[in-house]
C-alpha cells in the first residue's frame, strides 16, 4: 500500500469514527427513553387527567391540547404559508418588495423561538387581549411555522413543469384559473410533506408556548379557544424542572409520548412524499 | 366580468399574504424595540449593555447584560467547537465515504436527530448526562455549560451535516474527475478539491448551526444551573439570554421594569440572530451560482 | 379571390433584454389560409408566432413595440384570455396535461366557463372529431393523456386548441417529435380545418411547409426575407438567400 493510500485509509477511519461519535449517542439516546417510558405508558395513562399534583393519573389534557395546538397551527399557518410562496413563484417580479419578502423568510426562519414567545405574549396575549390562550398560542405558533411551509411551498410549486402554465394560459386561462388547475394539484404532495413537517416541530416546540398558552396544571379538556391548555412539551419541562419527587416512569413516559407523536408525524410526512413520488406523472 | 373580479381578489389576497410576511418580521420587531425603549427610558442602555451585574428583583434592582450575553458566548462556542469538527467529517463521510444502503440509515438517523424535541433533550440532560458528566469529572454539579453545549452540539449537528452534505455533493462531478484523472485518491480529491469548492456551504451550514444554538431555549433552561453570574469555565453553572427570558418571565408583572429588561434581551437576541442567518443567506446564495 | 386580412403586424419589435429576435416585421395573414413560416433557427419564427398571442410575455425581459392588427383592432384592447381564445397554439412537442384524455380537452372550456356536463362531452366529441382522433380514443375517454402515443398526443393538443373555438390556430413545429405517418396524420387534419380556421405554421421542416400551406414566409436573423405564394417561393423565389435556404445551402 501507497503512503497516499495509508493516509487514505486512516482518513476514512477518522470520518467513519466522528460519524459514529454523532449517530450512536442519537441510537442509545432514542433506546433509552423507549426503554424507560414504554413500561409505564398504557391506556389509562393515554386517557386520564393527572392526578395528585401530576404524581399520578395520565396526560390526556396535555396529549389533546398538543393536538388542537397542532391544528389551531395549521388552520393559520398553511393558507397564509401557501398563498406567500404562490406570490414568490407565480406573482413576483424582481423587486425591492420580492427581495424585502424572500429577507423577511430567511429572517423569521431565524428568530429564536422564545423570542416568539416573547411576541406572542406582547402581541397577541396582551396587545390584542386574547389572553393566555389556545388561540394566542396557535398564532405564535402559526408565525414560526410560516419560513417552513413557505420554503416548501416554493419548491413544490417550482417543481410543476412550466409547460403547464403555457398549456393553460395558452386556452385562455387567468392566472389564478392557471394556478389553482394546473399548479396547485401537482404541488400538493410537497405542499403537505413540508406542512406535515413543519406542524412536527410546532408540536415539540415549548418556548412559544410558555407564556402564550401552557397551563401549568389544568387536568380538564379546555372549553374554548379562549381558554388554556396543557400541551405535551410543557408538561414534560414542568415536571422535570418545576415538581420535585416526581416518579421517573411518568417523566420518561411522558417523553416517549411526546417523541412518539413527533416521529409519526415524521413518518407520515415520509409516507406521503414517498408515495407520492412513486405516483409522479410527468 | 365575474372572472375578472375573481381574478383580482384572488390575487388581493395573495399579496397581502406576501405582504403579511414582512409585516411580521417588522411587528416582532417594533415590539421588541418599543418595549426595549421603555426600559432605556429608565435604565441607562449603556448600562444595560455593558452591566456586568443581572439582578432583577434586587433594590434598586440591576439589569447588566454581560453575564447573559457571556453564558451564550460560552455555551455557544463550547458547543460550536464540538459540532462542527463532528458535522463537517460527518457529512464528508455521508457524502463520499459510506455505500449508498449505510448512508440511507445515517441520513435518517440524522432526520431523526433533528426531530426531537428540545424539551426532550433537556429533560435528557437532567436525569442522565448531568449526572453522568458530574460523577465523571468530578464537577460540585451537572448541571453547568459543559451539558448545555454537548446537547446544543447535537442539535445543531443535523442542521451542519444536511447543508454541508448538500454543498459537497453538489460540487460538479468534473472537478472529481480531473482529480482522479491526475491520480489522485479520493481522500485526496476530497480534502483538496471538493472541500475547498464546497466551502462556500460549509461556511452557511456552520452560520446556521450557530443561529440555532444561541436561540435555542428550552435545553440552556434545564440543564445549564440557571446562575447569571459571570462565568468563567463552562464546568460551572451559568445562564443563557434566552433561559433568562423563558425563566424570568412567567414571574414578572407586565409593564414592570424588569418586564422590559427581558423584552430588551430579546431584542438583543433578534439582532444576533438577524445579523448570523444574513450572513449564512449570503453564502448560501454563493453556492446556488 | 379577394383575401381579407385577419391580422397583420406594423412594425413589429421583439426583444428579449436588449437582444430584438424580429425587426420591423410587416406581415398580413389572410382569413383562412395556411400560412407556412420557415427559416433557420433563430430566424424569430416562434417569437412572431407567440407575439401573436402574447405568450412571449409570460418571459419578464420581453418587450415589443409596433402594432399588431387583429380582424380590424389593435390586439392590445383584449384582456390576454380573450384573445388567447380566440387565437390558440399547437406546441412543438406534444405537451398534454396529466390528466385524462377529455379533461384534457375540457380544460379550456371549464375555465371559460362552460359547466353543463352534455355540453362539455358534446365540445369533447366534436373536438376530437375534428383532431381526426375520436375514433381512435372513443371507448377511453379517461384514460390518462399521457399513455398515447406521440401523434395522438399531438392530435390531442390540437382538438384542446380547438374546443375553445379560435378564429386563428398557430402551431410552432407541431411535428418536431414525431414519426412520418403521425405528421401525415396531423398535415391532413390541418388541411381539413382549413375551411373554417386560419392557420399559420412555424416549421422547421420545408417539405412540410410546401405540402401544407397556400402562402410561405421565409425568415432570417429576425428579417422577413420574403413572403409570396408557396408554389412561387420555392420554384422562383426572389431572394437569392431564400433560394439559398430552400435548396438546403444553409440552415
């Protein structure tokens, strides 16, 4: 063997090693937290109000309120997310406003997330008096998931061969009959891929939602958007910072809850990019 | 005619959803700032920036910056210095070295990487790597800047290897090529001409690795020891900007002082943060021509 | 035979950025002719061809001045869907939507705005009719487009053009892609239509345009060189270059 090829092997070995250092700790950490929460997650944990200062009983308030988090998110961020990146790519002419649009998503995909907390509470909680609330809380989210669901957006809308556009303004189509006919229905697939991702990260996030939406201990379903909830984020960080002598099954449990509806998210955003590249027609 | 109204709301709607956009940046930071300005009223914004004592609730209280800014400073490049030697050969590896089946896997344990949940990974600091680095290294605690950088390390990891990987398999086969046509091996190839070409990516990546680790929250609140003191290692207990924020918040009255030292740290952060994703924008767009 | 001009261009400027692919263009198309467009690549055959319904502005840099006359207006008074109606286009390769064969040609009139269900398979059947493809697609009307061949791909495009009823059909190369016998197919419905519709064709191929039109334009570097009857141009042609390129010197 060469003295290249030595230096060659021993390169290789350092990269493969440094890869191991990332990959293994992620394996053992992902092991753990299964291993420790699976035993104590079952039904009645699932669909039971904490009990006796969060000691005991399940998280259903704070498993239903990640979801309607999840949804309040949705309903705000993807129409919006949607029609900004259909300006980007269909409506916008290179100018100062386009220019001041595409800094503006680079910048909000940048902004610390307790810094949206921060907006949220001066903005929406306080400002527009909606009070510590589902509502404030979906909208600070909503904005977070903006940069996300307009960066996919674009590249799904970008995907759509031009072709189509000419075909369809060609036969006299508007703009919008053009984009809602012949763009938007081959665009869906990534549009929902980069949703789907976007609200996973939404669902794990605890900061913006600390002091827009979170209830610390509020074992009932909550009754309107006007209300607060628990979510499941903030529970796990409540009860391993703020609650002393909790039982460690519960914590654990709770993190693999939490991890677990992340990773389906995940995987269904897998699921569907997948499937729809196998379906793919041009 | 119906057509044309159509027409015109739709597009209406679409731009001002454009517009919305910028609208929310401008609002997240007029609100910092007007909120910031009330505390400069009060409090000396020199002071504020270059005070090296954070004591809300004392009498008079005191709201120096310092100590804040040096925990993110200190768990920042604690976790910088550890994230990116690993992302960077990481991503060498996945991009050249690993047979297409083996970097499927890695790729997805990256995404996995990448999908947990900060709160998680705090919670993971306190009840196993604090202990564990405490008993290991024979730290009073461990609960110090040593466990937030490690964990802010890997979560920066993900956003580091996908853009640096991105940028090296994106640098042109015939640079490759003329490479091996000279004999040269492929670590060869790699060190000394895809890594230079792609260094542009690599750069953006690192930027927005940093982005993420000053911003990050809920991982520096748990597991850090929450002292906003000076530091002077990262073996001890120390206090970011944003656990400052996250933590000091829920106790303050609105409209108090103290209040609008936190909404002030924002905007400090927002600037940091602004000013680190222009610059890894810029060397993004370098690498796209 | 007294031809009616359906519509011309006075002094026609394209330009894309600063590069002007057709200079001061004066040309008259007659109502119902089929008028053949050769010349080189880059001669700006398919920018006059997509000047006349206004296609070339769908690029940002494109800009244009003269005067472009259509059956006694200025084309600049009719809002782009009306006047890309009234005017449609065959593209070079056969571009059909993933959708199936009637949606495909139903497209242009549902976003015109025609609802009613009999109505829409009437203008499918007739279409298609006309395109000489009906028979051959009948039984599988929703059948994805894109599992035809490439002829009747292009046999579709056409019946879609059609089902939005123009006055005027331009084709830009329609049969780039395809074999002999689909471009007979395609060259005999363009014969049939001629009754009812004015067709102008952009074509690469001179043969084609001999067989197929009744006038012939020949273009050059953005210059129309010359434009006469097709018999004429490619037996006594005026201009040494359009002889030149006729007889395969160049181009």
């Amino acid at each position: 063997m060469s003295a290249a090829q030595k230096r060659q092997t021993a390169a290789f070995f350092i990269l493969g090693f440094a890869t191991m250092l990332v990959v293994i700790p992620i394996i053992l950490t992902m092991a753990y937290v299964v291993f420790k929460g699976i035993g104590a997650v079952n039904w009645s944990f699932l669909t039971e109000a904490p009990r006796n200062g969060m000691k005991e009983g399940g998280i259903f308030p704070a498993i239903v309120g990640t979801i309607i988090l999840i949804i309040g998110t949705m309903i705000f961020s993807l129409p919006l997310g949607v029609l900004a990146a259909i300006y980007l790519v269909e409506y916008a002419k290179d100018n100062f406003f386009t220019r001041l649009i595409k800094l503006s998503v680079v910048n909000l995909s940048g902004v610390p997330s307790i810094v949206y907390g921060l907006f949220g509470f001066g903005l929406f909680v306080l400002f527009l008096r909606l009070g510590t609330s589902i509502l404030a809380g979906s909208l600070t989210l909503a904005i977070m998931s903006l940069p996300v669901i307009i960066t996919a957006t674009k590249e799904a809308l970008e995907s759509v061969p031009a072709s189509f556009r000419e075909i369809s303004l060609s036969l006299g189509a508007t703009k919008w009959q053009t984009i809602r006919n012949c763009v938007l229905p081959y665009s869906i697939p990534g549009i929902l891929t980069g949703t789907v991702l976007s609200l996973s990260r939404a669902a794990g996030e605890t900061a913006p939602i600390l002091f827009t939406v979170a209830a610390f201990y509020l074992p009932r379903l909550p009754h309107s958007v006007f209300d607060q909830a628990m979510a499941l984020s903030y529970h796990l960080y409540a009860i391993a910072t703020q609650v002393p002598n909790i039982p460690p099954k519960i914590s654990f449990a709770t993190a693999f809850v939490l991890i677990a509806l992340v990773f389906l998210m995940n995987l269904g955003s897998i699921i569907l990019r997948a499937r729809f590249r196998k379906k793919k027609l041009w | 005619m119906s057509r044309k109204i159509r027409e015109f709301g739709v597009e209406g709607c679409i731009k001002l959803s454009g517009l919305l956009v910028i609208i929310f940046v401008i609002l997240i930071f007029l609100l910092l700032l007007k909120e910031s300005l009330s505390l400069f009223g009060v409090y000396p914004f020199k002071d504020f920036l270059t005070g090296t004592k954070w004591l809300p609730v004392s009498d008079p209280p005191k709201f120096g910056i310092v100590p804040l800014l040096l925990g993110s400073i200190y768990v920042t490049v604690g976790a910088i210095v550890i994230c990116v030697p690993l992302g960077v050969a990481s991503a060498m590896f996945i991009a050249e070295v690993a047979p297409a089946g083996f970097k499927h896997i890695l790729k997805s344990l990256i995404e996995i990487l990448a999908s947990i949940p900060s709160v998680v990974l705090g919670f993971i600091g306190i009840v196993w790597l604090g202990p564990f680095l405490k008993t290991t290294f024979h730290l009073s605690t461990g609960m110090c800047g040593l466990t937030g950088s490690l964990l802010l390390a890997y979560m920066a990891l993900p956003t580091i290897i996908s853009i640096s990987e991105d940028a090296i398999v994106s640098v042109p086969k015939s640079y490759k090529e003329a490479a091996f046509g000279l004999g040269a091996t492929r670590w060869q190839t790699l060190w000394r001409i895809i890594l230079p070409a792609a260094s542009s990516g690599i750069i953006a990546s690192i930027m927005l690795g940093i982005g993420r680790v000053i911003g990050e929250t809920m991982v520096v609140l748990m597991v850090t020891g929450n002292s906003p003191i000076i530091p002077h290692t990262l073996l001890q207990p120390l206090r970011t900007l944003t656990a400052t924020i996250a933590g000091e918040m829920g106790e303050t009255v609105s409209g108090s002082d103290h209040y609008y030292a936190l909404f002030a740290t924002g905007l400090i952060l927002f600037i940091i943060t602004f000013l680190i994703n222009l610059i890894a924008d810029i060397y993004l767009q370098r690498t796209k021509k | 035979m007294v031809n009616e001009v359906i519509i011309q261009t006075i002094d026609l400027n394209c330009c894309f950025e600063k590069n002007c692919v057709l200079k001061s263009l004066n040309i008259d198309v007659y109502k119902n002719e089929i008028l053949g467009v050769i010349g080189p690549a880059n001669s700006g055959k398919s920018t006059f061809l997509r000047a006349l319904n206004r296609l070339n502005y769908l690029d940002p840099s494109y800009s244009q001045t003269g005067e472009i006359i259509f059956e006694g207006k200025d084309i600049g008074i009719l809002p782009d869907s009306i006047l890309r109606r009234k005017i449609g286009i065959v593209f070079a390769m056969p571009q059909v939507l993933p959708v199936s064969i009637f949606n495909n040609v139903a497209y242009g009139p549902k976003v015109h705005d025609v609802k009613d269900k009999n109505r829409l398979e009437e203008i499918v059947e007739t279409s298609l009719q006309k395109a000489h493809l009906w028979e051959e697609v009948k039984d599988r009307l929703d059948m994805p487009a894109m599992k035809l061949s490439g002829g009747q791909q292009q046999r579709l495009c056409l019946a879609r053009t059609l089902a939005v009823e123009p006055d005027i059909i331009l084709y830009d190369e329609p049969c780039s892609g395809l074999d002999p016998i689909s471009t007979a197919k395609v060259e005999d419905t363009m014969q049939q239509l001629k009754e009812n519709y004015t067709q102008i064709l952009v074509t690469n191929n001179t043969k084609q345009a001999a067989r197929v039109s009744g006038r012939c334009a020949f273009f050059l570097m953005g210059d129309l060189v010359e434009i006469d009857d097709t018999d004429t141009l490619f037996t006594n042609p005026r201009d040494g270059r359009t002889n030149d390129y006729i007889t395969g010197r160049f181009g």
